[in-house]
C-alpha cells in the first residue's frame, strides 16, 4: 500500500468529460492524480481517446468500474473483465477498484444494490474476486457500498466487508462518504464502524458530497461538495490507518474548478495533520 501512495501522491480527482478542456493544463502540485470508469472510455478513439491518452500519459491513474456486478446471479462477466486487462494495459494504469454490490442480473441496471450480508455470499463473491484478479494478474479493491435496505443481516456490515476480503485477499477502497450516509441511515456509530475495518487492506480513500432527505436520510450523490462531517470522518481515517491517496469524487453538478481545488487542498491539509509514525533505534 505504500508503494501505491508513492505512486499516486495524496489527493486525486475523477476526470469527467466536462471537466478535459479546463484540466489539461493543471498541474500535478493541483492535482496528484485521477480516476476514471473504464467502462466509460474503453474502445474509445477518435478526439476523445486522444484526450485521454493526453491525461494518462501525464498523470497517474486509477481505474474505478461501475458494471462489474461483483454479487450478481448471473456469470461474471468476463469479455468485460479482459477488456478492462486490455485498457489498464495500453494505459499503463496502476490499479483498479469495483463496488461490493451489484447492478444486475442478466441485464444491466443503472444503480448498485446491497449485497445479503451473509456467510454464503461471501464465499459466492470472494471466489469472484479471485476470478477476476486471476485474469488480471494483479489485486483489485472492493468498494463498501451505500446501501438503502439490507435484505439480509447474518453479519453486519463491517463482519461481511472484513470476511470477503480475507475470503478474496483482496483490497479495500475505503469510501468516507458512503460510511457516513450508511450511519445515519441505519443507525451505527461510523467511527466503530472504521474501527472494525481491516485497515491494513486499505488501498486509498473516496470522498465525496451526498445529499440530505431528511435528518435521518442521506443519498450518495456525488452531486455537492462534502460536508464537515465528512470532513471529519476522514481525518479520523487518517489517524487510525494513516495516510493513504484520497480521491474526490463529483460526478454532476459540477462547480467551477476552482472550487474543486479547494476541496483537494482540504484533503492535503487533513493529510499533513497526520504524524508519521515514529522511528526507534536499534
């Protein structure tokens, strides 16, 4: 994991389309490094594959996917997952990350829904897992997913992340925003919720804006800028499991960069808070 902060610096962006004229001329000190969904550009050419390999060729990157459906019924996909291997490839990309939900069935659906927190859908998922990182060769990380309804509860949701991941050996991509939204929807204590975590599977972080219902309802949106509790909730990351590459997501509503900067250079400010840890001598 510390090679990955090594390779990525501290705070990254997800670069959407809106957003390719008025980044390509930043800087790496602006931001460190950038994400996208591989879905959204493989076999892409033309101007906008040029764009990207313009990005790709100056910045690091991760890739984050949206249509694997890890706890599908149906097969995993696997022409996906090779062309996902392709991709990664041809842009010498370092990492990748899926949801530890699903979207689907036989067809495709627009949204991520929560995986039954049992012992038998971690052992279905984790052997997945190892299915697709045996195709691509290296080891993937697993999102924790916002989640609206929990259809079934053998475990909670801290005992069903930590087991698919031991189950898989695979990583964790620690999204703040989606521990916060699933607290208050559901009633636990985030900072016992971290607490139980694997910490030491953590690849890198995501934060990001949701949107408030109601005082008890929380949507993951990506559509605003993240709250102090948020903000809160990841420096509280960083003092339990140290600094990991944190990546702020804003998928709509999209505010002039300037702002988005701002966020970033939030991100940095919480990271250098943290103090390394000591060194003893012989």
């Amino acid at each position: 994991m510390t090679e990955l902060m090594s390779v990525l610096g501290g705070a990254g962006l997800g670069l959407r389309r809106p957003l390719l004229s008025e980044l390509q001329h930043c800087s790496r000190e602006q931001i460190n490094f950038m994400e996208i969904a591989p879905e959204n550009w493989i076999n892409l050419g033309g101007r906008m594959g040029k764009s990207l390999r313009q990005f790709t060729e100056r910045w690091p990157f991760v890739c984050h996917g949206l249509s694997l459906s890890i706890g599908a019924p149906a097969p995993l996909n696997l022409d996906l997952v090779h062309a996902v291997k392709t991709f990664l490839r041809e842009h010498q990309i370092h990492y990748y990350s899926e949801h530890l939900s699903y979207c689907g069935d036989t067809g495709q659906l627009y949204d991520l829904l929560p995986i039954p927190f049992t012992q038998e859908a971690v052992f279905y998922v984790a052997e997945r897992i190892r299915q697709c990182q045996d195709i691509l060769g290296q080891r993937i990380a697993m999102e924790n997913a916002s989640y609206y309804c929990a259809p079934s509860h053998e475990l909670s949701e801290s005992e069903f992340i930590g087991a698919v991941l031991a189950e898989a050996d695979c990583d964790l991509l620690l999204d703040v925003n989606n521990v916060y939204v699933n607290s208050q929807n559901h009633g636990y204590d985030p900072l016992e919720f971290l607490r139980n975590l694997p910490g030491e599977r953590i690849s890198y972080l995501h934060i990001a804006g949701h949107q408030l219902e109601a005082d008890d309802w929380r949507i993951d949106t990506h559509g605003a800028a993240v709250v102090p509790s948020v903000w809160e909730l990841l420096a509280a990351s960083y003092q339990l499991f140290g600094v990991k590459p944190t990546l702020l997501e804003r998928d709509f509503n999209l505010p002039p960069v300037a702002d988005l900067f701002a966020e970033l250079d939030q991100i940095r400010h919480h990271q250098a808070q943290v103090s390394p840890p000591a060194v003893t001598g012989c």
